[in-house]
C-alpha cells in the first residue's frame, strides 16, 4: 500500500519531497482516453471471489480474469475482489470480461481519482478513498478503492492487496451473520460503503488524541519543533476534508438520484452512511479550527514567556543598577588632601563594611519591593517548566 503520509515532515521539507495526503489523478498532456497508466512498484493483480446466496458460501482465488464470466449472470451475489494494480494485461482482460467502458477502466487505474458517482446503464460506478490508521496513531494509509455494481455482481478495485477495512463485511458473509446474504448486490455495495466511512473514524479519534497532546505542548512547552506539528496536522486534516466531501457530494447524488441497480430498502441504509460522512465533515471542521486557534496559541504563549524573561531580567537589572552606582563611584580616583569633599569616607575606618552593608540593605529592599509585587512568582514558574 502506497504512503502517503509523512509524519516527520515539517516546515525544512524540501518542496519536491512534499506531496498531498490525496493529490488527485490528472491525465498526461496529449494522452488518449482510456490510457492506462501503472505506477513503477504497484502490487500484481489478485482476483478473489466470494460467491454467496442465503445457504451457500464459497470463496476462490482466480487465475484468470475469465473465470469471473460464468458468476456474472448467476442468481447469487458474486463478489469479485481484485487487489492491486500493477498487472495491466489482467486489468484490461477484466474490462472485457465486465464490459467496463474505458474512461471507466481509465477511473480505476490511474488512481487516486476524486471520490465520485457514475451510472453506466447495466453499471454503477462508485469511486470513494479509503483510509487506515497506522498502528502507533501517527498518521494513516490511504488508497482508492472503486465499486461496480452490476445486477447481481460487486466487482471491487484495490490498489494494494496487504490490508483494508472490509474484514467485518467478510466475516459477516462467512457466518451469515446480519442482512448481507439475504439481500443482493446492491446491500453489499452499501455494506462496503459504510466500512469505508466508518473507517474514518478511528483515524479522526488519533488526531483528537493529536490535538489533545499539541495543546498541553504549546502551553507549557512550545517550541520551534510544536509549530512544525501544527503545521502538518493542519495539512493533513485538510487532505482528509478534501476526501470526506466529495464522497458526501457521492452519497447524496446515489440518494437523490437512484438507480435501477439499488433497491429502495439498501436506499434507506444510504441514508445512514450520508449521516455518518456528514459527522465526519463536522469532526473535521472542528478540529482544523482547534489546530488553527493552535497557531495563534502558540503565538501568545511565545510572546508572554519572552515578556515573563524580559521580567526577570528586569528585575535583575534593576538589583544591580544601584549596585553598579555606589560601586562606580567608590571606583573613582580621590585626593582627600586637596579638599574635604574628596569623598572624606575613604579614611574611614568602617568605611568599607558600611558601603557593602549599604549595598546590602539597598538589594535587600529592592528584592522584597519586588516579592510583595509577585514577580518572583511568575520567574519561579518559569524555572519549573
């Protein structure tokens, strides 16, 4: 599965190694519709089908992309999995056997392409992006994952085959547990909809946790480091803004619009994942304003240590300014003989310990006008952090 995520990246990165979380697909200048392009180290293809009906289950991996045609036209659903996208010869030997028009082949490829719905007559195309938490919290993987719906098939589109999110909706089908292998295609095509939404969730729970942890930083310990944090928590929350909405946009077009190809029953569940991504947008919304109000945190946090140093140094600097005086003055070169106002304090015989013991008295006072002022106080705060 393709990274897409940096966690270490900050402010240094260089410009050509920075690359957005969901940096949508654009065709070559000059291409022709329908070219395939395959990315240098994309996985080979792998065909897995599951063929199910309310009392019979059966799982294979296929050879050959032709091996799908006699499950096309059959009674029971038939799930056709293909993980990766690095055989271009099995990915054009599917389209024939699909019949998939070569715009729609060209969707499914060159990926990442925008999360989208498109109705194909006997077909319905659904391209959405899907994401998992990586597993120490920083981050997520991502990948497109495209959905055609036929009359009594799925046939889904991975780009990697080492992991994704349908392992609930595979067990499901495996222990006929729930409404899956009583319905037909279309729930099916929902049932895998709404893992990919939910999906989301767990990701967006690591970013709270993120903030959460970025917030008690930038108050108690900000430093240059906690910007570079905001920063690439802003930009990936807005990657994943630029993925939830269109799949919204996706999700009401398939509830506003129809199709012959989903029943009324799997519409109404439509409704529940277009509930879901609307929450997630929320969710989103409200955490780039919390990594926003960051910056501006940070900012002030900044500002009112650097005054709190400026304090302290004050504070300093006015102990010692008298100090310096009476010192500067006694550092001065006198001839008591030549007239009595040639600090006549230098034969003293005490002069020496009454001008430290003077010294003494005018820091003492300086201090405790300070502490009753509670400077010291703020200084102290300083020290523990």
């Amino acid at each position: 599965m393709r990274e897409r995520h940096f966690p270490d990246a900050g402010l240094a990165a260089q410009p050509e190694e920075e690359e957005d979380l969901f940096d949508y697909f654009y065709d070559e200048p000059e291409s022709l519709p329908g070219t395939l392009i395959i990315e240098p180290g994309a996985q080979p293809s792998i065909i897995v089908l599951i063929d199910y009906n309310e009392t019979n289950v059966s799982r294979v991996k296929l050879s050959r992309p032709e091996d799908c045609t006699p499950y096309l036209d059959s009674e029971s659903v038939s799930w056709v999995d293909v993980l990766g996208l690095g055989s271009e010869d099995i990915l054009k030997r599917l389209g024939k056997v699909f019949d998939l028009h070569p715009l729609l082949l060209e969707d499914v490829v060159n990926v990442p392409q925008r999360p989208k719905v498109e109705d194909y007559e006997d077909q319905l195309v659904i391209i959405t992006q899907m994401v998992i938490p990586k597993p120490n919290g920083e981050g997520f993987w991502n990948e497109q994952v495209s959905l055609i719906l036929g009359k009594h098939y799925l046939l889904t589109v991975q780009e990697e085959p080492q992991r994704d999110c349908f392992g609930p909706v595979r067990d499901r089908i495996r222990q006929n547990k729930g409404n899956v292998r009583k319905a037909g295609a279309d729930y099916l095509a929902y049932a895998l909809l709404d893992a990919v939404i939910d999906g989301y969730f767990p990701v967006l729970e690591n970013y709270g946790e993120r903030i959460e942890e970025l917030e008690d930083e930038v108050v108690l310990k900000p430093t240059h480091r906690t910007l570079e944090k905001i920063y690439q928590l802003r930009r990936e929350l807005l990657a994943l803004r630029r993925a939830i909405w269109p799949q919204r946009d996706a999700i009401n077009i398939l509830i506003r619009d129809g199709s012959d190809l989903i029943s009324p029953d799997v519409i109404i569940y439509l409704r529940d994942c277009y509930d879901h991504v609307v929450q997630l947008l929320d969710i989103v919304e409200t955490y780039r304003e919390l990594a926003s109000g960051l910056t501006d945190v940070y900012l002030s946090s900044v500002s009112n240590r650097m005054n709190e140093v400026m304090k302290t140094l004050t504070v300093i600097s006015s102990i010692f300014i008298p100090l310096t005086f009476i010192a500067g003055i006694y550092g001065m070169n006198f001839n008591t003989e030549a007239s009595p106002w040639n600090m006549p304090e230098l034969n003293w015989y005490w002069g020496y310990p009454a001008c430290l013991a003077l010294m003494s008295a005018i820091a003492g006072g300086l201090i405790y006008f300070f502490w009753r002022r509670g400077w010291f106080e703020t200084f102290s705060s300083i020290k523990k952090d």
